[in-house]
C-alpha cells in the first residue's frame, strides 16, 4: 500500500496517522497540491467534507462531485457545520438520514439537532451511527426518539470496537450473537470477540472458526 509523504504542517499528524494515497484519503489530508491528482470527484468530496476543508469541496463540486448524500455524511461526521449546510441544500428529506447517521457516529449533538430539525426521522440509522462511533449518550437519544433496531446496533458496536455500546444493546434485547462475533472478528475487537462467546455465539461467519477455535 502506498503513502503519501506529508507535508512539514501535516508531519505530526501524518506520524500517528499515515495518510492513504487515494482520492478520499488526499482530500481529507486536505493536499490542495495533489488536486489534479484526484480521478474520482466523488470519491474526494466524501474526504474533503469529513476533513472540513472548504474550498477543496467547491473545487471538487466545480470538477463534477453531486454525490451529496454521502458528503453529508462525512461532514456530519467531520461536524463541520459549514460544510453540511452546503450538502443539505442539495439533499432530500430522505437523503438526511445519512447526515443523522454521520452526526450520530462523530458525536456531534448539535449537528443531529440540525438535521432532525429538518425533518428527518429515521432514528434507526441515528442509532446504527452512535454504536458504530462509540457515542453512548446519543444512542440513549436514539432509542428514546423511538429507535428498536438493537441487533444492527450490535453489529455496529462490534464493528467499531465498543462494548458499552454493545452491553446497551444486550441491555435492550439484542442476541445476534453470532452476527456480532463476525463483525468483531473482522475488526479483530478481541474483548468483543470474547462478549459474544460469552453469550452465546457458536460460529463465526468471518473466519469459519468455531467459537472456541479463536483463542486456541
Ligand atoms: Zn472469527
């Protein structure tokens, strides 16, 4: 896999975090300098938003990106307001559940104001975001807007490597013990991987082990 060599500005931050060589990752490194380097508008717009750089989004809207739904998304995420107010504009009612999803899984409480405020409903996907992002108290106002899908919160909870989250999901019925052990294993999540043994999982879709074989 290639890496990009930072620039001196982005040295501290590229040494914990090497930058991906890609059109998302460059984008949202925010490398203006490797602009014409960028293939797919598209992919970088979903970079630049989650970044929060401003005028790379302009410039890669004026190269082509429209693909606003998941712009909202990474900015949400990013919680870069400025941003999402310009994805907003282009999105339905409908395409806002993916900046609930966004702002729930970077934690950004105001952004998942805006966006409820907007009109969108879809709590579900609020919730699949705050487990997958670790974000306890938004999950908790998820459920209590009306959200019951505690199995696809596992799933996300498992993914992202949270085991409060995970213990809320249980708490609330959640059981897909075996969906969860794949996901965990994926992520190589190795207490997670334990929780679901411990609950009862018998078989990992991922790796086709059984329960027991991951730790022998
Ligand atoms: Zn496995």
């Amino acid at each position: 896999m290639a890496y990009l060599l930072p620039p001196l500005a982005s040295m501290v931050h590229a040494y914990l975090r090497p930058i991906k060589l890609t059109n998302k990752g460059i984008c949202r490194a925010g490398y203006g300098e490797l602009f014409d380097s960028i293939e797919d508008p598209n992919e970088g717009l979903k970079g630049a938003c989650q970044g929060g750089h401003m005028a790379l989004v302009s410039a890669l809207i004026a190269r082509g990106a429209s693909r606003w739904h998941r712009g909202l998304d990474s900015a949400c995420r990013g919680g870069h307001a400025d941003i999402v107010t310009v994805m907003i504009e282009h999105c339905s009612t409908n395409e806002l559940t993916h900046g609930l999803y966004g702002a729930c899984r970077g934690g950004h409480q105001a952004l998942v104001n805006e966006i409820i405020s907007r009109g969108c409903n879809n709590f579900e996907w609020g919730l699949e975001g705050a487990c997958r992002g670790g974000q306890l108290e938004l999950a908790r106002a998820m459920i209590s807007r009306g959200a019951t899908r505690y199995d696809w919160g596992l799933m996300a909870a498992c993914t992202g490597g949270h085991i409060e989250l995970a213990q809320l999901m249980i708490s609330h019925g959640a059981n897909l013990w075996n969906s969860g052990l794949d996901r965990a294993c994926q992520r190589k999540r190795l207490k997670l991987v334990q929780m679901m043994i411990d609950h009862g999982a018998t078989r990992c879709y991922n790796c086709d082990k059984s329960a027991a074989g991951h730790f022998t």
